[in-house]
C-alpha cells in the first residue's frame, strides 16, 4: 500500500457509518489525464484499520480492494464501502496520515 495523492488532493473525504458493519468513504478524485482513482485498499493493523486511496493508469489493469460505488462524474466523486468492526481508521495520504472515523 503505497500513498500517491496528498491530502488537499482527495478532500472533502466523508465517513459515514451505514447499516451493519460498512463504512462509506467519499472523498474528491483528483483530475488527471493518464490515471484515476478506481477505490481503496485497506489494512488492519491491531485496532486501526488503514486505508489508501488507489492511482491508477488509465491503460493499466487495477483492482483496489474496494471498489468505488457510484460511477465517475462532473462532481469528480468516488465512494467506497469498507469492512468495519469498530476499529479507529486512518487515511495514508502521501505527505501525512490522518484518522478519519471515529
């Protein structure tokens, strides 16, 4: 899991808990001409589960973890629905780390 946008590049980023053991994340896509964001991967570490917003190239296969759930508009918006069972989550960007729920 290797951080490739900055914080100012994906914010506003929004956590919402859902029904059952989701969480929903949007955050901003950043617009760039040769890659995307496709979702997120993720890991659990004791009680912290961190996350990283996947870049991927246009041309290359990608295959985030999750997967954004809602289709790439003129919002420039992805969400994504991550497991959850309490643990404190931390967003990897590429200059800092940040936790984002609770």
């Amino acid at each position: 899991m290797k951080p490739s946008y900055a914080k100012s590049a994906v914010e506003p980023v929004v956590v919402q808990k859902l029904q059952g053991d989701e969480l929903s994340v949007r955050y901003s896509v950043f617009p760039e001409s040769s890659y995307y964001s496709g979702g997120i991967n993720y890991e659990k570490a004791g009680d912290t589960l961190k996350i990283v917003i996947d870049r991927c190239g246009i041309s290359d296969k990608c295959a985030p973890m999750a997967k954004t759930v809602i289709p790439l508009d003129d919002k420039w918006q992805a969400e994504v629905r991550l497991p959850y069972h309490g643990e404190k989550v931390v967003l990897v960007h590429a200059d800092q780390e940040e936790q984002i729920y609770p």
